[in-house]
C-alpha cells in the first residue's frame, strides 16, 4: 500500500511532530488545523508550540515542499486525526465522561473526501470504543463506502487506532524511535496502518484490535498517574511527620527493587490527568484504584494550596500591619511539567490562580511563555522575572522544577518562606541532619 500524500488533522503538540516527520521522510503532508494563525505560522515553517528540535524538522518540511498547512480537509491516502479529547463533568466536578465532539467534526470534515483505498487512523487519546464510534460516524456519512465494521476485510476504507505515547520535550526522538501499538478494526486495517507507520518509525509497530489499542493507552497513563499518586500521599504523610520526603524517597530508591517518582504540585496534560477517568468511566464499580489515584492527585493542588495560606498567615503574624494586598507571592512555573509551555490541565496553573484569588499580589515567572493566559488575567497578577519575584516575594511557591530555577536554587533557598512543591531545593546534609523543604 502506499502513501503518497497524508492528511493531519489538527496540528497541535502531536499533530504537528507527526506531520513534520512524516513529511522529512520525503511523504507529501497536508496538515490541517481550525485556528488560521496556526496554519499562518506552519506555512511560514516556523511553529507555535515549543518543542526541542521541532522547529528545524518544520522549517525544512516547508521550505522543500514536503509540508503545508490549510483550514479545510484535502483528499490524502492515508487521515490521521490528533484533535483533543478532554471530559466533561457534572455539576459537582463528578461523573467525568469523554468527549468525542472534536473526533466527530474532524471525521465529518474529512468524510467527503473519502475515495477506496484510503486509510483514517485515530490518534488521539480515547475511550475504549471511541475507533468504532468514529468509524459509524463515517459510514453515516458515506453511505456509498463500506466500512470495517459492516464489511470486514473486504472494506473500502481502512480504519484503525494508533494513540500516541511520546514525552514532551522529546517528542521528535520518541516519534521515530518508540514502539507503536497500531490496532486495526480488521487484521488487514492493522496491516495498512502499520505500512503507513513504519515509513518514520524505528521502533517495533505491534498489531492488535482497535479496543485493545485503545485500552493500551489508556493503560500506561493510569499506572504512571497510580505512581505519582503514591509519590503524591507518600509528601502529605511526610509533611505531617516531619520528614524530608526527597530524602526519603532517595532512601527508599537504594532499595533494588523500588523506585518512587518524585511528588509535585498535581498531575497535569493532555494524557495522565485525563485518561484514566476513561477507564472509570468504562468500568466504575471495578476501577477502584485507578478512581483513587486520579482523586489523589486532584487533591495535592488543595493541599499545596493551603500550604500558601500557611505562610501567609505567619506573614500576617509576623507583620500584622501588612494587609492581604501588601504581600507578594512569587509562583515559579505554571506549565504541566518542566521545561514546556503547555498549560493543558496545569495544577500549577490553578494554583495561582487560587493563589491570586486570596487578595495577595501574585508574581508568576514561566519562562517558557511571552504572555499570561486568560485564567490568570487578574490585575493582581504580572508576568515577572526570576530575579525581580525573587526580590519582592514574602512567599515563594515553587510549582515547576524548571532549568531556569535549578540554577537558581541557592537563591530560592535564601528567601525565608519557601513552599517547594516541586523538590526544587530537596535536602542538605548538614552534619547528619537535613534542612527540611516542605
């Protein structure tokens, strides 16, 4: 089968990568996005995101003719769709439920240009069940073409599931080097996405059904976001107890068969913080573990909340003429992980938002964005330096580990009201004993 032209629809954190490396193996690419100015950005080969080495693999996808973007579907061999799949919730902030809006409007917009032969594989991170839905969704639409699902083998159209299973910060390498679990609707649709996969791909492409590919995904975000949920108790526990968790965790790591992550201010982006509510969703009286990691992790924001509130509190003690809007807390990093400008289900983000909600003035430093987002458009709000919130901050939040504030540790450990959220100052040892970070 080949693939001479492929269609990307959405060109965001996944989208765009993937465009970009298919098109540097010399395969014509037509990525298409709903937002002008990022189809604007892309055409001029340069990009809207940040991501180490993406911007040469774009600007050279561009400039040789490989990769362009437009607002409005093309016929292609092969659609991949990598648009969001965020959850609604109930009015009390329960019964998370997928949805599969964007995956409906990116599939009906490319249901017209559907021809025999052609391949649509769905990236985006879904439900188990959501390959088989958007499949209806085309048959719906074409009703002239055969389907997987009502066809089988004999087809016209090729459908399968590919999630995606990369870092941020190093997605161009785990792109090409990863394994990739391709699961088709058919034996033949897996075949078909597999040839398709293996023009950029080094790692192993592994065949299965589209269900299982589905749950794979949704598999290996839920064990990490279980871990972190432990690494995330195991500081509250600690903080109660008077004991470093850093240097706990380092202790406990000599074990040559533990290895505990390292706590933080939440679980955020576009995959562990989302994900396994869809496997609650699926099976909620038997997903009990995985229900109480996700409430874990959506707790710690709270609590390093009211860690904040503690320290502004021994500021009013110790200077009770200060008012609420006399004191400045500097939050340092609002992005979902180190090193990255993606705010998507940041703790971090709704940390300082919370924060500013609490009438002091608030200094964020992320030094990865040029401007504030809209949740954090507050007049008592300012994008600052490092240096500056550093100066005129009573509290310091550390929220993010990112480089910059590593090489600043000694000075953020010099400030008398530190929250470490993060383990950005971790522990000393000063003579058998440790200066405590909570």
């Amino acid at each position: 089968m080949s693939f001479n032209t492929i269609s990307m629809i959405g060109l965001g954190y996944i989208g765009l990568p993937t465009a970009a490396v298919f098109a540097s193996r010399r395969v014509n690419v037509v990525g298409v996005d709903i937002d002008p100015r990022t189809v604007e950005t892309i055409n001029k080969g340069e990009i809207h995101i940040i991501e180490p080495e993406l911007d040469m693999v774009v600007h050279a996808a561009v400039t040789e003719g490989y990769l362009r973007a437009t607002t409005t579907p093309e016929p292609a061999d092969a659609f991949l769709v990598a648009v969001p799949t965020p959850f609604h919730t109930d009015e009390n902030g329960q019964n998370h439920k997928a949805d599969l809006s964007y995956i409906e409007a990116a599939v009906r917009s490319i249901a017209p240009l559907l021809q025999p032969g052609n391949l649509v594989v769905l990236e985006s991170t879904s439900p188990v069940g959501a390959t088989d839905q958007m499949a209806a969704w085309l048959a719906e639409a074409r009703p002239d073409l055969t389907f997987p699902q009502t066809h089988g083998e004999a087809s016209d159209i090729r459908i399968a599931h590919c999630p995606e299973r990369v870092l941020p910060g190093h997605v161009i390498r785990e792109l090409v080097e990863n394994d990739r679990v391709i699961g088709g609707m058919t034996p033949k649709c897996a075949e078909a996405a597999c040839a398709l996969y293996q023009i950029v791909v080094e790692g192993e492409c592994v065949p299965t059904t589209a269900r299982t590919a589905e749950m794979a995904k949704l598999t290996e975000n839920s064990f990490r976001d279980v871990n972190i949920a432990f690494a995330n108790e195991l500081s509250i526990v600690c903080h109660e107890l008077d004991i470093n968790v850093w240097e706990l965790i380092s202790l406990a790591n000599r074990h040559p068969r533990v290895n505990i992550l390292s706590p933080g201010a939440g679980v955020g982006g576009h995959c562990i913080a989302v994900d396994p509510w869809f496997i609650v969703d699926a099976c909620p009286e038997q997903a009990r573990l995985i229900r109480t990691a996700r409430e874990v992790n959506d707790a710690k924001p709270g609590w390093v909340l009211a860690r904040v509130q503690d320290a502004l509190h021994a500021v009013h003690t110790r200077e009770p003429g200060k008012t609420r809007r006399d004191i400045t807390v500097a939050c340092l990093g609002i992005a979902f992980k180190p090193d990255i400008d993606d705010l998507r289900e940041s703790p971090a983000l709704g940390i300082a938002r919370q924060v500013a909600e609490l009438g002091c003035r608030v200094q964020v430093v992320e030094p990865n964005i040029e401007a504030l987002p809209q949740a954090l458009a507050l007049p008592n709000v300012e994008l600052a330096s490092l240096e500056d919130a550093l100066a005129q901050a009573d509290v310091v939040c550390v929220l993010v580990k990112h480089k910059p504030f590593i090489q600043q540790t000694s000075a953020v450990r010099s400030k008398p009201s530190v929250i470490d959220a993060a383990g950005l100052l971790g522990f000393e040892r000063r003579s058998g004993h440790d200066r405590r970070a909570h």
